[in-house]
C-alpha cells in the first residue's frame, strides 16, 4: 500500500478516475491486499505533493507532474501515520535501518568540508560522498549536487536531528538551508523479526514458489522472497528474518502478516504474538 501504487492505478485508468473506480481497480489487481481501504485516503496526500488534483466530487486526475514523474518515497511525517513504531514491536519486529533523501537545492564544496566539520570524511578516489557522523545513530551521505542520504538512523527523529545538525554547522559557514527536514523522503525501513522455528530453506522455497523466490546457498545463505507489497523477504534457516524495501510501518506490518500467514498455510508453527 503505497502513493505510487495509487498514482499508477490512475494512471492505468486513463489518468481521470473516481474514488470508487480506483479502488476496484485496486482490488482487482491486487485481490490479496487492502490497498483499496486507503484510496481516498492516499488521494489527499498526492494532492498535496501534487500529483493528482479533485476536479469533481470524488473524481480526481492526475497532473502533469503525476502525469510524468513517479512518487520516489514517502516524507518522514507520514512513516508513522496508519501505525506507528510500537505497533511493530507488537509484530515481533525492530527497525535496523531507515534510509531518506532530502534534495537541499544547494551544491556542496566537499572538499571545504571535510577540513572544517570535525564528523565528517572525504575519500573523492574511492567515494563520490561526504560522510557525516553528527550522531552514533546516523549518517548522511553528502554528494556536490546536494541530495543528501541519510542511513543509520533507528527512527524518524534520529534522522530529524542529523540533518538539523548539519545544516546548523552549515550556517556556522554563513550558508543558510531552508530546506525543512520534514521534506526528508523515506526510501527504504529495514527491520528484523525472528520466527522462533528453525526452517529447510529448500523445502520453504518450493512452498512459497521458485517464481517468487531464490535460494542459492552458495551465493547467499537465505531465501530472497520478493512479496506483492514493494518489499523483500530475506528468511534464514535459523528463522530470523529481514523486511527490506518498504516505505512505511503500515506496509511494513502487512508484509510480515503475509510471511507468517503464507508460512501457517505450509504447515509451519508460527505466530505473531
């Protein structure tokens, strides 16, 4: 359940569509998931970032930029919206790894950096990146052009205050960002979980289906399961596993109920709580 998932069922509805029409399109093409609940709801914050406007009651059509561009991340405001960081606690799950951008509109002088911030490195013959450490818990991966990463960070606020301070040592230099670090966007929340069953990973991969999965245990020691949702599954023999590729906690949640269910219908004890 994600914004491009909406934008794109509007697109492939000939970019003007209502409400209703949306999320039958939604449940026919995605028969296994709830996307449909949250159509009107996804609608209003395209609307804001642009991409789609009402141009009648319930009737909304894409923009020219929803037209043209696809939505590259959520903002960090709406990671939590539908369900926030306890409630994956609750699923047995504990974010490792969030990971934004955040386009500052400004090009950076790497070099000048590196000398005068005393968290930051600059390896230009091995890295095109400044890597800045003002905290333990984050990182941000400075490039010239100014689209800032930021990896490392545990939640929303760690990457809040990373960015907050570099853009306050920034202005010890006299160069002012306005940029706000609400317009951070979410690219990826990696978590963990752990199944508590030791699993076959070649019997677990016929299961779920070779057309959905991989597993070379040469090459890598788990299945990579790729699900409905925009996600990655990565499951080890010893049952813990990893979520990788989502946008939100919401999503996030729907995919490790799908895993445990997919898995309970194969015959595999296990259980949310």
């Amino acid at each position: 359940m994600t914004q491009e998932d909406v934008r794109r069922l509007l697109d492939e509805l000939g970019g003007k569509a209502t409400v209703e029409e949306i999320s039958t399109q939604a449940k026919e093409k995605y028969p296994n998931r709830s996307l449909h609940t949250y159509v009107g709801q996804l609608l209003r914050r395209l609307e804001k970032k642009g991409f789609v406007s009402e141009v009648g009651t319930s009737v909304w059509e894409l923009t020219e930029k929803g037209e043209s561009t696809s939505v590259s991340g959520i903002e960090i405001s709406e990671i939590s919206e539908d369900i926030d960081q306890s409630t994956l606690n609750e699923y047995g799950l504990e974010v490792t790894n969030l990971v934004g951008t955040l386009e500052t509109e400004r090009e950076f002088d790497l070099n000048l950096l590196a000398d005068v911030f005393p968290h930051a490195e600059y390896h230009p013959e091995s890295s095109p990146f400044l890597v800045y450490r003002p905290i333990e818990s984050a990182t941000l991966l400075v490039p010239t052009n100014g689209l800032i990463s930021v990896v490392g960070a545990k939640n929303p606020e760690q990457m809040r205050q990373a960015v907050r301070t570099f853009f306050e040592e920034m202005g010890t230099l006299g160069v002012e960002i306005e940029t706000s670090v609400d317009t951070i966007l979410i690219q990826n929340i990696v978590t963990k979980g752990d199944l508590k069953v030791e699993l076959d990973l070649d019997v677990l991969s016929i299961g779920i289906g070779l057309e959905r999965c991989e597993y070379d245990p040469e090459r890598f020691p788990g299945v990579i399961c790729r699900t409905e949702r925009n996600a990655t599954v990565l499951i080890f023999r010893t049952g813990k596993f990893l979520i990788t590729g989502s946008k939100s906690y919401a999503n996030t949640c729907q995919v490790a109920s799908d895993l445990y269910e997919e898995l309970q219908s194969l015959g595999i004890d296990v259980s949310l709580n």
